[in-house]
C-alpha cells in the first residue's frame, strides 16, 4: 500500500480526536488487508497512557509501564506544543494548516481501545484489547462497533 494513502476522513477524525477530544473516543470498525478491527478510537496519548498501566503489577511500575509511560509523556508534551502552535496556525491559509498537521507522524496510525477481531464463528478478544496500526492500511470503515452475538452453545475466545 502506499503510505501516503491515507483516507481524507479517517485523517480527519485521527486529527479530531487527538486534538479537540484528546479523552474522548469514536467508536468504529475498520477494514485491513488482513481483516476487520471493532473498537474505540482514541488518542495516542490516551493509548499510551492506558497500555502503561495496564503493564504495571500490582499496582507497581515495570520496566514495560515505563516504556510506555515515557511515550505518553512525549506525546502529552507534543500534544502541548500543537495546541501552543495552532494559535499561531489560524492566521494561516487553510492548504498550509493541513499541510502542517499533516506533518504529525503520529496522526498517521489509528489507536484502539477495546479492539476485537471477528473471524468465522466468533470474535477475539471477547474484552477487548489496545490495538495500533497504520493508517494507510485502513481499506474502509464504518462508524460504531461490530456486534457479535454468540449461537446458543458456541465457546467464546
């Protein structure tokens, strides 16, 4: 795929919910080259934060939580920064403000809490999990969650 491709709209809500609703989530299921992905859009910010604790043990840092909580630290701190620098954004011509948001690497991967992946009979994880994944690979999607109900008897993943 090529990885400049990356859907108008999707780049937009990437955008949106890293900036104007950096707590928020958008609930969505996306098409990939190799399957569908349901969950909640969230920042990266937020991901990283969230994938920190869930790395802790008992409560306690790990040098995974910590790994991860650096890189929410950085992204909380360019997050920051591009809140400062938007200010001085609206004076410019719309093209050049896309063309500088559009330079935020991190706007080109899509981040998933309460990530499932739907195969045959079922879908896994059955909680759902953090899901990252680029952008560009995004074939298709469409607003809110894939729901799956179960027939009577079968084993959940």
């Amino acid at each position: 795929m090529n990885d400049d491709a990356v859907d108008a709209i999707l780049a937009n809500l990437l955008r949106h919910v890293s900036e104007t609703e950096p707590e928020g989530s958008i609930s969505m299921t996306l098409s990939l080259p190799s399957g569908v992905v349901t969950g909640k859009l969230i920042s990266a910010t937020r991901w990283m934060r969230e994938v920190a604790e869930m790395h802790k043990v008992d409560g306690e840092e790990t040098p995974l939580s910590l790994f991860y909580a650096d890189f929410a630290e950085e992204f909380a701190n360019e997050d920051k920064n591009w809140s400062e620098a938007s200010k001085y954004m609206e004076n410019l011509p719309e093209d050049y403000q896309d063309a500088v948001r559009d330079q935020r690497p991190r706007l080109n991967y899509v981040h998933l809490r309460e990530a499932r992946f739907p195969f045959g009979a079922g879908i896994a994880p059955q909680a759902g999990g953090y899901w990252r994944g680029r952008a560009s690979e995004v074939i298709g999607f469409t607003p809110g969650l894939l729901a799956y109900s179960a027939p009577e008897g079968a084993r959940q993943v």
